[in-house]
C-alpha cells in the first residue's frame, strides 16, 4: 500500500476525531436553547395541567388541583448533578413570589446519568440540610420512556396540553404553567430559575 494513505488516513482521524467527541457529549448533556411559544393566541389544552395527580415525596397523594390559580414551575431534580445549585435559585424564587400566586414543585427523577440514586427520604433530608428546601417536593418520577409520570406525559405532548411537544434533555429542565393549567414555556436545563424571562413571566410584565 502506497506510504501517502495511511498519512492521509491518520490526518482524517486527528480532524475528524474532535468533532466525534464533541458530537457525543452535546448528545449526553443536551442543555441547549430556550424553547417557548411565540406570544400568540393559545387554545385551551384538552386536559388542564390542573386534572393531574402526584404523590408527594412523603407518599400522600396530590390532586394538582390545589394549585389552581396560582402560576407553576414544575422542574425535574437531581441531587448529584452539575445543576443541583440551582436548588438555591428555585428556593429564592419561591421564597419571594409564594405570596404572590406563585409555586415551584420539583419532581425528582434519576432518568439523567444516575443523578438521583438516593431514596425520597434521603433526598428530603439532602434537599433540607444543603438548600433549605421548603417548596412542594414529589416522589422520584420518570419523565420518558415507558413509565413516563402522568404529568410529563402532559407536558411532553402538544396533543394533550394544546401548545406544543417538548422533551426533557436533562436534570432541571423548567416548565411554566399560568394559573389557568395551561402550558407557557419550555426552559432547558442550563437556563437559570431567576432568568429574567421567568421574572418577567411570574410578574406579568
């Protein structure tokens, strides 16, 4: 075999091996652009985020019901990720706007490298002691595949909450709900809870 292939061979390695990495770690993390609707009309969902249930992370089983008229954030959580801090952020931002017509409920969930291994007891406990959590917490869910939880299924599809398809990437990924049950935004994971975005959609600015 003539000597100038293999050097071209290992040139098209070193160029190309980079892109491959990088290629697969976008695909494993995935924590890209917001995703919103456009300031359009909306039409009512066929079910209202408000019809859900889920249990708590004590076990007692919570009709979603109770949040009506208040303006949710619903956030998947982990205990081991690059994202917990923002455990800190979700509990400035319930502190400030609990008040005002406003809740974050976290839904813990292991779906995303492991990041969630530990039971709900011991998630309650970390949740308490590192961040002072006090918002609703619920019991650990899946929010894809097969056992996909109720409310991601909700979330996740245009055809049940009237606005469009999403798809959770990674841990703390936000949805925004309006006091009305219906679907207004779609936040990725790298996208912090104070975002002005978020701010100005709990103030209605």
């Amino acid at each position: 075999m003539p000597i100038f292939v293999p050097i071209i061979m290992h040139k098209l390695f070193v160029l190309t091996f980079p892109l491959i990495l990088a290629s697969g770690c976008l695909n494993r993390v995935q924590v890209g652009p917001v995703s919103f609707p456009v300031n359009q009309p909306r039409p009512m969902p066929k079910s209202s985020f408000f019809e859900l249930s889920a249990t708590d992370i004590n076990g007692e089983l919570v009709k979603l019901e109770r949040y009506k008229g208040q303006k949710v954030m619903v956030v998947n959580t982990a205990s081991e990720c690059g994202f917990t801090p923002q455990y800190k952020q979700l509990q400035e931002l319930y502190e400030t706007y609990k008040d005002k017509g406003f809740v974050v409920l976290g839904f813990p969930s292991n779906d995303f490298g492991d990041q969630e291994p530990g039971s709900e007891t011991e998630i309650a406990s970390f949740c308490q002691k590192n961040y002072g959590v006090t918002f609703p917490l619920m019991s650990k869910v899946h929010t894809k595949g097969p056992e996909q939880h109720a409310v991601y299924q909700w979330l996740a599809d245009q055809q049940q909450n009237g606005v469009m398809d999403t798809e959770v990437k990674w841990n703390f990924h936000k949805y925004l709900i309006d006091q009305d049950g219906r679907l207004n935004m779609s936040l990725e994971s790298a996208v912090d809870p104070s975002d002005q975005r978020v701010i100005d959609w709990i103030e209605a600015k």
